[in-house]
C-alpha cells in the first residue's frame, strides 16, 4: 500500500499524506520537548505513527496519543498496538479542526509534524487552534513542527506555508503565547534548514 505520493512508510501503515520518517529525524524532534516520561502525549495528525512509536520509548509511566482523520492509519496503529500489546498507546480517530474525542485538559504535550499548513490551506485555523487548546491542560505545550516559508522544490505550496512570526500571531488570538522557537530544524536542503519548530504553553 503507498500513499498519494507513491512513497512507502518504512512501516507499512496506510497514510494519506507524505510520511516525513525519510527526511526529518524523530529524535531532533522530540529533543526539544524536554519529554520527563510521565505525560500525556499526542502525535496529532501522526499518519504511519513513525513519531508516536518512537515517543513511546521516552514515555514509559505516561500515555502516547496518536490521532489522526485518516480511518486506515488509526486501524494500523490499533493493529500495533494489539499485536504488541501496547498498553499506553492510544489511537484515536478525529478531526482536529472539528472535534477531538478527548475531554478537556487531557494532554501535557501535543506535537504536530507537517499538519499545521493543512489548516490554513482549508481556512480552519481557528477551529483547530480552539480544539488544541481545550484538550491541552493549563501549563502543557503545542509544539508545531512545519516547512520555513519558502519557495523549496518539495514540500507543500507557498501559500499555505506561515511563517512562526505568522503563527504566532494565530495562537496570540486564543491566548497561547509562543514559549520556544527553534528556526533551524529539519533537512538540510539548498536554502539551508527545511523547517521550524514553535512551541506554545496553555
Ligand atoms: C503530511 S502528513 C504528516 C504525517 C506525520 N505527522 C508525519 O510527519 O509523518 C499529514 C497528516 O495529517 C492528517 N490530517 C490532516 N488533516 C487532519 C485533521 N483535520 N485532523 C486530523 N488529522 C489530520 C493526515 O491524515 C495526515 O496523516
């Protein structure tokens, strides 16, 4: 099974958009989040749940949340988690700019990879920002993880790419203010680090 670019998951689940396993590193994600191993953790749009699985590793006494609209890509992770008995990962299915299925205050750290360009492209910004927040505790984190505003040979188009000054400016409306910035993540390509990654506190 490939996803709409033909590119196979390492892991063979289904996705439906491009899995960034091959060109970003887990771990120099995850680094940034200063991850104790007891939180409630989400991987929100998590696609093959490449991120997920590899933040399970850092999470033993906490919980790993991996969400995602995509039907297939929820079933493949239940599979995982059945087969391997994964007791502390928690597929859901739900659309973030519509309704998460968990109760308010739920999550220490979400983390999304490539997911946040999605909701400006269809002008559901402020519906899924308003979601994050509700299923966020009071003091937990929203890291963003996203394509710099460039014009880049991959990656999606310009127009719906947001600067982190733009992002900002976003989560300042719901009363999120940015907590770090880390400009200079990601693939090295021609035009120097392929993305940032912005974090904000509720
Ligand atoms: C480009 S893929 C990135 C997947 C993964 N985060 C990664 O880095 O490999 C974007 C993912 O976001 C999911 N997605 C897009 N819109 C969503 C929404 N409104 N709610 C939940 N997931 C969404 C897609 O189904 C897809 O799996």
């Amino acid at each position: 099974m490939t996803n709409n670019t033909g590119i196979l998951p390492f892991n063979g689940h289904r996705v439906q958009g491009r899995s960034s396993e091959p060109f970003l590193d887990t771990n120099e994600i995850l680094d940034q989040l200063d991850i104790k191993g007891n939180e409630n953790f989400m991987d929100a749009g998590c696609g093959d749940g490449h991120v997920a699985i590899e933040a399970l590793k850092r999470l033993s006494k906490g919980k790993v949340y991996a969400l995602d609209i995509y039907e297939p890509s929820v079933e493949d992770l239940n599979n995982l988690k059945e087969k391997e008995n994964i007791k502390n990962l928690i597929p859901i299915k739900s659309d973030i700019a519509d309704k998460i299925d968990l109760d308010d205050n739920t999550l220490d750290i979400i983390l999304m990879v490539n997911v946040f360009h999605g909701f400006k492209a269809t002008n559901h910004l402020d519906e899924a920002i308003s979601e994050l927040k509700r299923v966020t505790k009071v003091g937990g984190k929203i890291a963003i993880m996203d394509y710099k505003k460039q014009d880049t040979k991959h990656g999606p188009p310009y127009v719906v790419r947001s600067s982190p000054e733009e992002i900002e400016g976003f989560f300042k409306k719901h009363q999120l203010n940015k907590v770090l910035l880390n400009n200079e993540i990601g693939e090295d390509i021609p035009e120097g680090k392929s993305h940032f990654l912005i974090v904000f506190e509720k």
